[in-house]
C-alpha cells in the first residue's frame, strides 16, 4: 500500500513539475530545453511519469498548447540538423556518464526527439493531436 500511494504521489508530483515548468518559460526556452538531450529526456520523463495516471487537471490545457506549438516547431529543424545525432540512445537503465551537460553527451538524438513527441502525443487529447499531425506531419508518426 505504501508503495502504492507513493506512486500516486509521485504522479502528481511530475504533473505539478511539468505544469510549474510550463508556466515559466516561453518558446525560447522551449527551444532550448528541446535542443540538449538532458532537456528532451527532461520533458520525456515528465510527460510519461504519470502514466495513465496523469494528472490532467494539474497541468492546464493552454500549457500544454503552448509547449505542442514550441516543441513543434523546433522538431523539423531539430531533425534536420547535422548536430543532432543518429546514433541510438543508451539501452534502458544505462547511466549517462558524469562528464559535464556542455559535452557530446548532451546532444540530442533523435530517438530523444521521437521519445519526447510520442510521451507528448500520449498526454494530448484529441484535438491537440491533430494539432502536432498538422505542424510536423511525418514527424509525428
């Protein structure tokens, strides 16, 4: 039982974080955060952290707009770039190494794109769906 509502509470937990989160920043950052791996993995985690489970009324829907519109329009460019890589994120539960965020490690791949739009698709309703179909097309498949 105790692990049991902690995993409640930690849902919650990345819901308000996700939803602090997007309160505070803007398209620039949104850019940002979406141009490092620790950024995209940051997103990624907060979005899939609640699962089934997620806390819909905490995070408000105009947030989640917001962040649908700024993470998409930065994919296409993102996947075109040649600084992000190809090659293919560690195997689940592989740590990253320690070494500074600023170094080739903290470069996006894109199975880090990919991982980030899926988790955000997963959490959209229906209508915001279509919305990311229509602003990256291919992209979101």
């Amino acid at each position: 039982f105790a692990r049991q509502h902690y995993e409640i509470d930690s849902g919650d937990r990345s819901a308000k974080a996700l939803s602090v989160l997007l309160g505070v920043i803007g398209h620039d950052e949104i850019a940002a955060i979406c141009s490092t791996r620790s950024g995209s993995l940051l997103l990624k985690d907060l979005l899939d952290f609640g699962g089934n489970t997620f806390r819909r009324q905490l995070v408000a829907g105009q947030a989640l707009d917001a962040l649908i519109e700024g993470v998409c329009s930065v994919i296409p460019s993102l996947n075109a770039s040649d600084d992000v890589t190809g090659m293919p994120a560690p195997a689940a539960g592989a740590e990253l190494d320690d070494r500074p965020m600023g170094n080739a490690a903290d470069i996006v791949r894109r199975t880090d794109l990919r991982g980030m739009l899926l988790a955000l698709a997963g959490q959209a309703s229906a209508a915001q769906r279509e919305r990311i179909q229509s602003l990256i097309g291919r992209l979101a498949k």
